[in-house]
C-alpha cells in the first residue's frame, strides 16, 4: 500500500453540509480534484492522485447516525400529507 501524506496544519479547513442529502463536506484548503477512498462506516477519504496528500473528507449521513446514537433508534421523519377539501 502507497503512503500517505498528511500536511502540517491547514490554515484553511472549509465544511459544507447538504442537508437535505445528510452529508458533510471537509475540504483542506480550496476543493480540488480528487479521488475518494472509502475507509468504511460511511467515511471517504478524498485524496489528490499525484501527491497522495489527504485534501478532504466527506461523511454521510452524520446526522441520521449521531441521533441514532443519542435515541438508540433511527428517528422519526415525518413525511407532508397532501389533503383535499370538498364542499
């Protein structure tokens, strides 16, 4: 397996969140090309191929595991009802 680079401390770490696809978005530095590597448990490892240097992570689902942990159950989502009145 190739070796990873982790730089010094960024001074830039930029964070997205999606909510409504419910993932999160770490990017050291400015976003940049970048393949992803799965590390499990819903974590991606975004790495730049020709210096191997880790530039960014992304995370799914952070907000539907944390309150699955906090409840010890997956919570409740409440999908809209669509109505009709008659007269």
């Amino acid at each position: 397996m190739e070796t990873l680079n982790i730089s010094e401390k960024k001074n830039k770490i930029k964070w997205d969140y999606d909510a409504e696809a419910d993932v999160l978005y770490i990017s050291f530095g400015n976003p940049k090309d970048a393949e992803g590597v799965d590390i499990g448990e819903g974590t991606i490892i975004r790495i730049q191929p020709d210096t191997n240097e880790i530039i960014g992570v992304t995370i799914l689902n952070p907000l539907h595991r944390t309150l699955s942990t906090l409840t010890g159950k997956y919570p409740l989502i409440r999908k809209k009802k669509n109505s009709s009145f008659t007269k």
